[in-house]
C-alpha cells in the first residue's frame, strides 16, 4: 500500500485536515488560495455571534467576511498592537461581553491572533483564526500580553483555535521585508522541531518538507511578493512550522529571542533571523540527524552545512543578519551571555557560557558559521 504523506497539500492543492496538537484539542486546517470565503461558513460551525479582531491592514478582508454573515457579525476590534497590551485585552473582552458574541475571528499576524487569543483566555470563547504572516501563532495554545513593559506568556488549550483557514491570497500584500524575516521565524520553529525531544515521526516529516517549502516559497515571494505560487508554497511550510512550534518543545533558539526581545525590544522575526544560523551551527555535532535534515531541505548536505545555508537564505532574501544591525548594544552580549548560561533549556548541546557568548558574538557581528565543527562542539 502507497504510504499516505502526513503533509497535506504538497501538491499545491487545496486541503482541509485536522492536526492534533498535544495536550489541547485537534485544529482543523482549511488551507487554499480563496479560502477566505469559507471563513463565514467555518465560523458559523462554531457560534452565531461573531466578533471579528482584525487591525487596519486586514479592514478589507474583514469586511469580506463580515459581509457573508448576515445577522451573524456582533462586532469589530480594529485597535491591535504588537505583544497585545493588557489594556486592549480587556477592552476586547469588555466588548465581546456587550455584544454577546460566542466566537472569536482573529484575521491578521500574530498580533491580531495574540488578541483574540487574550480574549479566548478569560472567556474561553472559540477562536477561528486567519493568518496573515507566517508566524505560526494561529497553531499554538501559546498566549502572550505585556502589561507596563513586561511581557508574560504561559500555555493554555482554550486559546488554540479550534479552526485555522490558510488563504494564500492574503499574503501578497506583505512587503518584502516583512516576508524574508517572519519566513526565518517559521523556519526557527522547524529547525527547534526537528531535534526537540517530544517531537513524531508525523510532524518530522511535515516539518523536514516545511523547511523546503519555506526555502522555495520565500525565494518566490521575496521577487514577486505577487507570485501566488509561492504564496502558496511560503504558507504551506509555515503552517507545518506553526503545528510544530505548538506541539513540541522549543530549544535554546527561542529562549535566546524571547530574552533579548523582552530585554531590548528589537523587532520579533528579525531576531529570529539574526540568531537562527548561529543556532543551528552551534547544535550541529549534538544533533547531526536533525540539522542533516535541515541542510537537505535547504540544498545543502551535511548538518554542518545547516548554519551557512541558512545564514546564505537570509542574506539572499535580504532577512537580517545582524544583531548590530537591528540595534543591539554591544555591551549586551555579556549580560546576555550570562543569563543565557543559567537558563533551564532542552536543547540538544548543553549550553556553556563560552560557547553562547561566540554565538551571540557571531549573531551580532552577522558572521557567516563555518561548515566545519567549531570549538568545543559536541560530536556525534
Ligand atoms: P504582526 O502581526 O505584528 O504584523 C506585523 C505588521 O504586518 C503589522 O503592521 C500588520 O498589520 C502587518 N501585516 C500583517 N499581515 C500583513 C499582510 N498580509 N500584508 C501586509 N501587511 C501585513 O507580526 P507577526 O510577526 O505576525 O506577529 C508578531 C507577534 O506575534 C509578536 O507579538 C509575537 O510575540 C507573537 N507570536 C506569538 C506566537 C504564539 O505562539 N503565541 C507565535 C509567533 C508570534
């Protein structure tokens, strides 16, 4: 009997699948250029009283969806920012307590998603998400708010949407520059997936041909942000990257970004970028199968060509590079190095000091990692 890949939509196809998340619920998936206009039907499978979260940007989609719902549309939150400040939290939850609503749509990135899911988390309304990036909060039980500067995150089943609907149409309009860095992000939560420890055979395989599919689909819409194409390749890979940033455990990668994000507030996906090929180059000995995996979906050979072609797709797509580049103060590296050395982390080499600091060194000056083991490097 043929073996059934567990990756949907390979093809370019349209698919609709449901992806089990550990510890929460199944999502179901409806992923296909046009989609948007099953957001209402989608939506109306969930509740009758829709409240839409949707910034400026994603206004027109919006009023697409809302126009498919007859009496159906309670009502609109238009005020949304990044790391969703408490304050815009509770309004929304004021608001969706007025209007009676009992399902949440979220269109937009991760800040549209992170409010609605903010929402989800006091009233535990269902929540149907539109993504917009490629960012891959749409598939985590993963919250986040910042209340006066101090972001605090925690998991919790009620915010992961129970359906996601994937429409590639929706990403043509995101900028070149935005494209190149939140496609580094999704490829941040692949590389994490592939050796983190609770990671399956099933997500692997979604994961390794999320990886390819991200390379292709960014190179295409990096030169033609119009290409639907690679739209659709772009954000066929990161929804695989999402479903595994939310069901496994993420390493030394995004404990890096979320403590220099937090600290210095440098942009989210940027940094993802800057630090993701030093990462995998530091974890290349320790984990050879997974970032072997990596390197081929990248057309690269071994795991140590992981880093250096990952650091070459940034660069060729213009994504940062530099933690320099994106603002970070040179006398932070050693604070960073020293807080990094005591964090609790799984991650497949254990985390030394010195070996940090010449990571965060190499990410900051942007330096290209060598294809060769580096210094202190775990063999296999
Ligand atoms: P974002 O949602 O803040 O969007 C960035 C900008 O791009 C915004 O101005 C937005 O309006 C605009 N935009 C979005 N889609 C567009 C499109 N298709 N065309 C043109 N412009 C568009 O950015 P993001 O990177 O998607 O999300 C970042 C936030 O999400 C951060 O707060 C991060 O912490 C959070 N996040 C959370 C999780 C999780 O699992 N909880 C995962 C990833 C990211």
């Amino acid at each position: 009997m043929p073996r059934t890949s567990t990756n949907p939509g390979t093809g370019g196809d349209r698919f609709v699948t449901d992806a089990v998340v550990p510890g929460a619920h199944a999502v179901r998936v409806v992923f296909g250029v046009g989609a948007l206009t099953e957001v209402a039907g989608e939506a109306l499978r969930l509740g009758s009283r829709l409240l839409v979260v949707a910034g400026a940007h994603e206004d027109a989609a919006a009023d697409r969806v809302c126009a498919g719902l007859d009496g159906a549309a309670a009502g609109r939150v238009r005020d949304v920012e990044q790391h969703v400040p408490v304050a815009l939290a509770e309004a929304a939850v004021a608001q969706a307590s007025r209007v009676g609503a009992d399902v949440l749509v979220a269109i937009g990135g991760g800040s549209a998603t992170g409010l609605a899911k903010a929402v989800a988390l006091t009233t535990g309304l269902p929540v149907l998400a539109v993504p917009t990036t490629y960012a891959g909060s749409e598939m985590t039980p993963i919250w986040g708010m910042t209340d006066g500067g101090v972001k605090s995150t925690g998991r919790d089943p009620r915010v992961l949407p129970r359906t996601v609907v994937y429409d590639p149409a929706l990403t043509v309009t995101l900028p070149a520059a935005l494209t190149a860095a939140s496609g580094m992000n999704a490829l941040a939560h692949c590389v994490e997936a592939l050796y983190a420890p609770d990671v399956t055979a099933e997500l692997a395989e979604a994961v390794v041909d999320g990886v390819a599919a991200l390379a292709q689909g960014l190179r295409g819409a990096v030169a033609d942000p119009a290409d639907l194409e690679a739209r659709s390749r772009a954000l066929r890979g990161a929804w695989s990257a999402g479903w595994a940033l939310g069901s496994t455990t993420m390493g030394l990668h995004h404990k890096l970004a979320h403590l220099i994000g937090g600290a210095y507030r440098l942009p989210h996906a940027g940094l993802h970028s800057a630090l993701l090929p030093q990462v995998a180059a530091y974890n290349a000995g320790a984990a050879p199968d997974a970032l072997a995996q990596v390197a081929r979906g990248l057309g690269a050979d071994s795991a140590h060509d992981a880093g250096p072609a990952l650091f070459d797709l940034a660069a060729e797509l213009g994504a940062p590079t530099s933690l320099r580049d994106l603002g970070l103060p040179a006398d932070a590296i050693d604070r960073l190095a020293d807080t990094a050395a005591g964090l609790d982390v799984v991650t497949p080499r254990p985390v030394d000091r010195a070996g940090v600091r010449a990571l965060l060194q190499a990410a900051f000056d942007g330096t290209r990692p060598a294809s060769t083991p580096g210094a202190g490097e775990d063999q296999p």
